[in-house]
C-alpha cells in the first residue's frame, strides 16, 4: 500500500494514518507529492477526489479523507475501533466532537500564534475562551479513565493528541494546563507509546506559552469608533 501525502510540517492527517498504521502493524509506503504533483499521476484518477492524503491499495483502490483512511489502517486491530458496538458507537461520536469543534478552534489559536492569520487580541481572547471550554469538557470526561472509550487505546486517543500537540508545546497557557490534570496525563501516555514517538519524536510540554502580536491597525480602528462615538455623544448634548 502507497499513502501519498505532503512534507508539510504539522501534518496531522498523514501522522494520523502512519500511527494508527504502526498500531496495527500494517505495512504502508509514505510519498511525498505536492497536492498539484498527485493530480498529475495515475492514481489521481481513481480516486474519489484529488486530495491528499490519498490511501492506493495494493490491488489498485484507493482511499481519501484522513479518518476514512486510519480506520482502515486500524482494523488490522480491531479494538483500536472498539471492541463492542458501543464503543465503536462512542468512537464516532468522539472523532465528530473533535473534527468538528475542537480541531478547528485548536487551529485557528496556532495559526494567530504562528502568524497565519491576522491576529485581533479580543477576538482571539474570544476563541481563547472557546478552547478552555472545550478542553475542560473533555478533561471531566476524562476523570478516572486512561483513555476516551472502553478504558484501551482506540484511534480517539491519537487524534486528540495530535489535535493539542502545538497546543501542550507553545500555544496553551501553562497554568490553565496544569490544571486539567485528566487532559495532561493522558497526553503524557500517548506521547510515550513507542508508535507514537516513531512518526512525531520525543515530544515534550512547552514551559511557556506564546501569544500572538496583535494586529494594532484593528485596535487603532476600535479606538477610532470609540473616540467618535464619544465625540458625537459630545454634540448632541451641546
């Protein structure tokens, strides 16, 4: 089997697939295109749409979309889906709540950090505030349990890792950390699988958090509406 996918860095999707390969033991071959270098190849055209990363089986099919292919890459071990309908049931349930609301969030936090996107200090004290209450949603789900469902490594526990990674490294405040003791030991269990360090290193928790620089435009503008909406409460009691 092939995985195409890119060198870009912080490629969750593709460390996802590689991980949950590893796990399971099944042998993939990694390579390296450009999203415009893969449309340009044979397997472009099987695939249901030309994205990356893009699974090629050995018999020809293929795959795309990153959770589609790590299941598959998993059931070489079945209980990393779950082991019983139910827990296969609360995996889902688990993948959407983290695709869907924290990924994204997680997202937006490192790209404002890392200069991606424009940064508005109150907007992003907004979505700041997004994030905790999301994290700590978890964090009490967490309570007294190893890991997300069934008390067992299941493809929930990588992809969460893999969503706060940059977060538990650089973009977290460390206090708010420390104090989602659930969330922090069960990062430091998977970070410590061996599968895990083969794809992403030794990864270790940043000691100090780094925010954005703030766009002053946006709050030289804020301050403008301010002092004119001040000036024209002025007038009208002249």
């Amino acid at each position: 089997m092939k995985l195409y996918t890119t060198e870009r860095y912080g490629n969750t999707h593709a460390d996802l697939c590689f991980i949950m390969a590893y796990l399971s033991g099944t042998q993939v071959e990694e390579v390296n295109v450009t999203l415009e270098e893969f449309k340009t190849l044979p397997v472009a055209q099987k695939v249901l749409t030309p994205q990356l990363p893009a699974l090629e089986l050995d018999d020809g099919t293929t795959l795309t979309s990153s959770l589609a292919i790590a299941k598959f890459l998993a059931s070489a071990k079945p209980d990393l889906l779950g082991s019983t309908l139910f827990e296969e049931a609360q995996i889902d349930q688990w993948l959407q709540v983290l695709r869907n609301e924290t990924q994204p969030i997680a997202r937006v936090i490192n790209y404002q950090v890392y200069g991606h996107l424009p940064a508005d200090q109150n907007e992003h004290n907004y979505i700041y505030n997004l994030l905790k209450d999301n994290l700590k949603l978890i964090n009490n789900n967490l309570k007294a349990k190893s890991h997300f469902v069934g008390n067992h490594l299941t493809i929930v526990d990588i992809y969460f890792t893999l969503i706060q990674l940059e977060l538990q490294q650089a973009t977290m405040d460390t206090n708010f950390r420390n104090s989602m003791s659930n969330l922090n030991n069960h990062f430091k269990t998977i970070i410590a699988l061996p599968e895990f360090r083969s794809r992403m290193g030794a990864v270790k928790q940043g000691k100090k958090q780094l925010i954005p620089l703030f766009d002053k435009d946006a709050g030289s503008k804020d301050l403008n509406k301010a002092q004119k909406k001040e000036n024209s409460k002025q007038k009208a009691k002249q």
